[in-house]
C-alpha cells in the first residue's frame, strides 16, 4: 500500500512539473511603428539620397554584404555611410516595397525589394533593438 501511494504522488508530481514546464511563454513583440520607421528611412536613403541622421541608423557593428554573380563583396558602417553620403538626393528609378519576414524579441528580419526597369535589386534587413532604438545591424544584397 504504501508503495501504490508514493507512486501516485510521483505521478502528481511528474505531471505537474511537464504541465507547468511546457507552457510556453509569449514572444516579447516589437514596436512595429519603429521598425517600419527605421525600413522607411533605410529605403529613402538607398533609393532618394535621403540622409537626415544616416549615421544614427546603423549599429556600430553593422555590416553589409552584395552577392552578385557568386561574388561578394563586404562593407562596414563607414564605408556605407561614405558611400551613401556621395549618393545625396540621387533618387533611383525604381519601386520600392518592404514585408516583414520575422519579428520576435527585439530582432526583426525584412525583405525590401527595388524593382528597376531591368532587374530587382533585393536587400534582406536585420533590425535589432538596441540602446539607441531600433538599428540596422545587417543588410544582405541580392539580385535577381
């Protein structure tokens, strides 16, 4: 008998402890507001020339990689912003468009596409919320 009863209350306890440790806990969400503030500033620089605070909008440990034909090249923050700055108010002829492709925990991935009369140029973003509020860390280039 007394067998049976510590087998029930292990039982008990088992069940308890999976039932409390399976329940999951809620992904922290974004601001959604900044985020897409931080992709339109991101795509006005790129596509307008448009450069108010440009410097303010990457993290210190930003990197940029363009992959075109099995080659890539590398960029830092300084070497973008540089190149951005020679770049002010040149507007590219292209439309531009952005989706969200994951947001979770202070990390968002999003996919901006510039589509040119020829070819689309698309930049996969990664937005990381940091001291400053939402920066870019990470900018990955493809063309199709």
């Amino acid at each position: 008998m007394k067998t049976f009863i510590t087998s029930i209350i292990a039982a008990i306890v088992l069940t308890s402890t999976v039932a409390f440790s399976a329940t999951p806990k809620p992904a922290k969400r974004s601001n959604i507001a900044a985020i897409n503030q931080t992709l339109d500033r991101y795509s006005d620089a790129v596509t307008n020339g448009q450069l108010t605070n440009i410097e303010q909008l990457f993290s210190e440990q930003f990197h940029q990689r363009i992959v075109q034909r099995k080659k890539g090249n590398s960029f830092n923050k300084k070497q973008l912003v540089s190149f951005l700055k020679n770049q002010r108010n040149v507007q590219q002829n292209c439309k531009t468009d952005y989706s969200i492709l994951e947001e979770n925990d202070g990390v968002t991935i999003a996919k901006i596409e510039m589509k040119y009369k020829e070819f689309s140029r698309i930049d996969y973003v990664t937005i990381s919320q940091t001291d400053q509020g939402y920066q870019i860390s990470q900018v990955i280039s493809t063309f199709e």
